[in-house]
C-alpha cells in the first residue's frame, strides 16, 4: 500500500489533515522496521475501533516543577504522545520530566515516539499500558498488559539507540496482523516467564499510581549529563546492528 493510499483510508475516518499525516507516518515507519503489528494492520483495527472521535483534542491539565499531567479527553493515545512530544520538544526538561497521560490507548510503537526525543538531543523512557493480556506464568485469567518499555537514547553523531520491548513473547498486533496466535501472547521468557510476568505488573502499577485504574501513560524525559553512549556503543559494536536500527 503506498503512502497516499495509506492517507486516504485514514482521511476517510474524519482526521484533519496533520493527524492523518502523523498516523500515516507512525503505520509506515512500523512497516518499514519490520513492526508489522504496529503497521498497516492496524488501520482495520482503528476502522472498526468503537466511540472513535477524529476531532478529539489531548489536553494538558497540570503542570508543575519536573511533572505535567495530561487527558486524552477522547483523542487517540497516538495523538495524544504526539502533543505530548511536541510540548517536550516547544519546553525542553530543566533537567527532568515525568509525565503522565490518562486514557492514553493505543500508543502504537513506543520506539516512535522516544525516537524522535532522542532525535532532539534528550533520554527519553515511556511506558503505556492495555487491555490485560498477559496471564500469570502459571495460568488463569489476563491480569496484565504487555505493557512495553522503549527507551531512547540520542547520538549526537548519527541515529540515537531506541529500546523497545514488550512484555509478551508476541504482541497483540502480531496477533491482529495474523503472524501470531493468540494463544502465543503469554510473558516471554519461557521457563524464565516470571519474570517478564513482573515487568508487566510492575509497569502497570507505575501507570495505574498516576493515572488511576484506566488505560495510561507514563513518560520520563530528561537532559543528558553525558549523550556519548550511543556514539561510544556504536563504535564498539562495528557495525552490528543494535536495537531500533531499521
């Protein structure tokens, strides 16, 4: 599909003309680093997404030293990253910032969006919560999200190291995409599952202590002391290929 035809489907849904642009460009970035369930599946996914208002607006409801708090207030949670990001980036850390974001679903892949705060010369940690989908290693009901942690880390010399992991051994998008069973989405980590298991608890009692017992995010945003390390691992790593490379 090619990128107008990926505009046009979004379009049709009602998004104004810039949010169709930045959900564009999330579907096909995902496509093209091989996040297939972050990519074009999802655009069936956001077809079909109930009580879906294109003309939503995320609103920031707080702001103090080191902390802001923001509501979806019905926009999608890529949207919502998205002023996120732009706030960031328009008032940069002094020299760190929690963030909190309530009714923040979906998030897409987080790796975007701490990718372009690393592009802007800052760490950036966030973590986003979901419907639970992950069951205790030993079984019974979904009682976590994947809940993914990506962490950006920028490179003054060329492209920063992007961390983007999820807690599950697949992603509920590898299941929307087809190339996963559903039955598949348990924590990774085989006979050591526990403790992706305790990832997902613990970064979802992060969220919900912020934002309450709701979908969420949470993100930390930062001024580096020193921005050398991902210079430094490139270096080491001669020319391996390291985590968020395309």
């Amino acid at each position: 599909m090619v990128p107008e035809e990926v505009l046009a489907r979004i379009r049709a849904l009602g998004f104004a003309e810039e949010d169709a642009a930045l959900l564009a460009d999330h579907f096909l970035d995902a496509e093209r680093r091989g996040k297939l369930g972050h990519g074009l599946a999802r655009l069936p996914f956001l077809e079909s997404l109930p009580g879906l208002d294109p003309q939503a607006r995320p609103e920031r409801v707080a702001s103090g030293p080191g902390f802001e708090r923001w509501e979806a207030r019905g926009a999608l949670g890529y949207l919502t990253l998205a002023a996120i990001c732009a706030g960031v980036e328009a008032d940069l850390p002094a020299p760190v910032r929690v963030i909190a974001a309530g009714d923040c679903f979906p998030t897409g892949a987080l790796g975007y969006w701490v990718r372009r705060l690393a592009r802007a010369g800052l760490v950036a940690v966030l973590t986003a919560t979901s419907p639970p989908r992950l069951a205790h290693p030993d079984g019974g009901e979904p009682l976590a999200g994947t809940n993914p942690l990506a962490i950006g880390l920028p490179n003054a010399d060329g492209e920063p190291i992007v961390v983007d992991v999820s807690m599950g051994a697949v992603t509920y998008g590898d299941v929307l995409s087809g190339a996963a069973r559903a039955e598949e989405l348990v924590p990774f980590g085989g006979e050591q599952a526990y403790k992706a298991f305790a990832l997902a608890v613990g970064l979802q009692g992060l969220v919900e202590s912020l934002v309450g017992e709701r979908f969420g995010a949470v993100l930390l945003v930062a001024q580096p002391e020193d921005a050398g390390f991902a210079a430094r691992l490139r270096g080491r790593a001669a020319g391996l290929r390291l985590p968020g490379d395309a």
